[in-house]
C-alpha cells in the first residue's frame, strides 16, 4: 500500500513538472462542505441529501497573466509614482511565449438530490471563457527598432493566438458509490454559444536587409467569428455592430460536453481522484464571419504580396516633410496596402479547453485533510497544467476552510483562502480566492481568481455522517 501511495504521488509531481503555466485552481474545490467542489470532482459523495440554489450559488472570476507587469511598463519616481514608459524593460521582462486568460461564470440554477446510492445533479450556468497567447516580437520592435531585427533569418515576429467565447451550458449529472472504496460520477453538458473569436493565423513578419536597411513585411491574418446578429457585415465588407438582437440568437450554436471522474478510497486515510473535464466541442453555425488582412497592390511598395519599403527619392520625401496636402494623400494610399475585410463564412466547430485532474487525499482524521493536485488544461495546441497543495479542515459543525499554495508561470506567491459558514442549518455562505496576494496588488500578479455564493442544502435525517 505504501509503495502504492508513493507511485501516486510522484505521478502528481511528474504530471505538474512537464511545464508549469498559469491554470485556474480555486479552494472551493477542496472544501469539503462546499457542494460546488463537485464542479472539480463529479464523483464526490457530498454530505447532503439535496442541494439547492437560484443566481446567487456559485458565481466565479478567474483572471490570468502569465507576464505582462504594471511595475516593468515605467519607471517610477522617489515617491512611487509612474514617472516615463519604458518598452525596454517591458519587451525584457517578457518571454517568447506569454498568456493571458479569462474565465468567468454565474450559475442561474442548481439542483442536486440524493437517489439511492448516488446523486442526481442539475446545473445551469452563463460563462465566458478567453486565451490569448502571444509574443514578444511586437514590443521588442517598439522597444528597439527594426535595426535589432537584420537579416534573412531574424526577422521581428509578431504573432498571436486567439480563442474566447460566451455561451450557456445545461448539465445533467450522476454520482454513484459503487461501493465502500470507489465511487464515480459524470455530467453530460448542453451547451449554447453567443459569440466566438478563434484566430486560424495572426502573424507577421518584419525584415530588414542587413545591406540596403529596405523592410520586408509579410503578413498572414485570418480570424473566425461567430456573433449574434446585432452584429453584421455590410456591402463594402466592414463590420458593423447596429443590427437586430434577438434572445433566439443565444441558443443558435449547439455543442455538447462531458465531464468523467472517479474517486477511488485505499483506506480510511488515503484516497485519490482522477478527472476530466470539458471533452466536447460547440458548433457555430450562425452569422459566422471571416475576417482576413492582405497586403494589396497599392503601389510601388507592393512585392509579390509584400510590403517592400526600400527607400523614398528625396524630392519625395521633401513634399512628405512640407506639403501637407501630399503628405495627407501619401498616408491614405499608405492605408491602401493594409486592409482588413469582414465577409461571411462557412460553419465551423471549436472544441472545448479540456481540463485533466489528478489528486491524492489524506484524512488525518474525518475533520482535516491534505490534498495534493495537479491539473491541466489545454488551449489549442498548449498544454497548461498547475500543482497545488491544499488543507482543508470543518469545525464546530458549521465552519468550513481552506489554504492553498498553486505553483504557476513566474510566480510562486500564490496562496489561497477560503472559508464557508453554515448559516440556519440549511444555508451555506461561502467566499474563496485562490491568490490573497494578488487581490492587494492585482496589477502585478500573474493570477487571480474569486467565487463567492450562497446555497440551500438538506443533510441526512440521522446524525451518523462522519462529519458531524
């Protein structure tokens, strides 16, 4: 059993090290009392014969910024005051590869009952979920110009990944004990997306001759949207956003979800859960737009779908400087090489940010636990996972909390806290964040989420739950 629960661990471990990056990770999903840790682990036997709750239960914020500072865009003053913007120490402070990311939710309503062996759940949540990966080839051009940038193969490369939608999601679960050690639980998800934003390409490439200084840019845009219909296209291909809204457009792309788990106890100590969520995928099917940028044939700086400035003869250049007139037309046919164009497109399907979870439990007695998780999510092509420490500990049959400590990208200050009451007997007032830090100084801190809400629970007529 020992080496068993050392294979466990190190399993953990292995899993968190492949590449640590920012992840969601809240103390509700340790916090035994909290009906909402089901969210994390939908095989859990909640200590309740019936839940209930209406807008006010679970309600989430979860913001992440793996690089980007308040304290390396300026430079400050005596007194600490931003005094001159420095895109040096910015564009230095960043890595080749940063993220940003936004998950957000209100549940409208839940309802979870005891049937037998197992419960009966039923969820049903607003949310918006956004990553952004990008670069730091924009902010070192702007930082130090095209001349650090010479050359056939160093080019300044300016590049983004894009991927954030708003949507509806019904779920309907069960949690079943199979018997005294495992138990395994699954909700099947309807989902309804509002809106999309996934970018297909968003590059572009700067060079520089090493011999003549001419620049050389290419450039590959395509973005896929997909909006409600207050949003349109017009004839001249621009986007336009006074069209018809209708509650009908909220429910015009479907997509299906499910989340697995299983929880599995060695003992009265040891136990560990192994999750999945968010396996599925939503299919847009309507006003999908495309959005493309191009280099067009504007002029003498068109090269074979590039832009190719090489230089400007020097009476050119003198009415550039000294005739305003010119100047004004110079830079609207300037505009002309660079042009964005809206046009409908074909349906397309996005699928949804997985999330892997793996967690090993250990009971010091029925009202104090230690847990160690990892987990991981994946954003298109990346794969972000998280490792977390956490206790969790019930007291004088009402007071439910927690402590965490999250390991995640450039940051290892990130402590969480949370703490739930009973209130009445029957309600449940919860508050958690998973960076305390972060909440005093939310401008340089690479995470931070909250969830907050209140919900109605029945427990079990006897008085026999190893809780109480």
């Amino acid at each position: 059993m020992k080496k068993l629960n050392r294979c466990i661990l190190a399993t953990a471990l292995l899993f968190a090290a492949v590449a640590i990056q920012a992840q969601e990770v809240s103390p509700v999903d340790f916090m035994r009392m909290n009906p909402y840790q089901m969210d994390a682990n939908p095989a859990t036997d909640l200590p309740y014969e019936s839940v209930m709750s209406l807008v006010i239960g679970n309600t989430g914020l979860d913001v992440q910024n793996t690089t980007l500072r308040y304290d390396n865009l300026f430079d400050f003053d005596a007194q600490g005051r931003p005094e001159v913007v420095n895109l040096r120490k910015l564009a230095n402070s960043l890595s080749t590869d940063n993220f940003l990311g936004l998950n957000a939710h209100l549940d409208l309503f839940t309802l979870y009952r005891r049937l037998n062996k197992g419960m009966l759940t039923v969820g049903y949540r607003v949310k918006a979920d956004g990553d952004a990966q990008y670069g730091d080839g924009l902010f070192k051009l702007l930082a130090y110009g095209n001349s650090a940038f010479v050359g056939e193969y160093n080019p300044a490369h300016v590049s983004m990944d894009l991927n954030a939608y708003l949507g509806q999601e019904l779920a309907v679960g069960y949690q079943r004990n199979i018997n005294e050690r495992l138990s395994i639980g699954g909700r099947a998800k309807v989902l309804f997306g509002a809106a999309n934003v996934a970018t297909d390409a968003f590059d572009a490439k700067l060079y520089t001759d090493p011999d003549s200084y001419a620049l050389r840019l290419e450039e590959d845009v395509a973005v896929r949207m997909a909006m409600p219909q207050v949003v349109y296209v017009d004839e001249e291909g621009k986007l336009k956003g006074n069209g018809h809204f209708s509650m009908v457009d909220l429910f015009r792309n479907p997509g299906f979800g499910v989340d697995l788990a299983a929880e599995y106890r060695f003992n009265d100590r040891f136990s560990a859960v192994a999750a999945v969520h968010d396996l599925g995928f939503i299919y847009w099917r309507f006003n999908t737009i495309a959005m493309t940028s191009r280099i067009n044939d504007a002029g003498q700086f068109y090269d074979d779908g590039d832009f190719l400035f090489d230089g400007m003869d020097v009476d050119q250049l003198q009415l550039i400087v000294s005739d305003d007139a010119y100047r004004e037309k110079f830079l609207d046919t300037l505009q002309q090489y660079f042009q964005v164009q809206f046009g409908p497109t074909e349906k397309y399907t996005t699928m949804l940010n997985t999330n892997l979870l793996l967690r090993g439990n250990y009971d010091v007695d029925a009202h104090n636990r230690f847990s160690v998780q990892a987990q991981g999510k994946f954003y298109g092509s990346g794969f972000r996972p998280a490792l977390t420490l956490a206790y969790n500990g019930y007291f004088y049959d009402k007071l439910d909390v927690c402590v965490t400590y999250t390991m995640m990208p450039h940051s290892y200050d990130n402590i969480g806290l949370g703490i739930g009451g009973r209130l009445f007997k029957t309600c449940q007032v919860y508050l958690t964040t998973g960076n305390v830090i972060g909440l005093f100084n939310p401008l340089n801190t690479s995470g931070m989420n909250v969830r907050m809400g209140i919900v109605f629970v029945l427990r079990p007529e006897d008085n026999d739950h190893e809780y109480e």
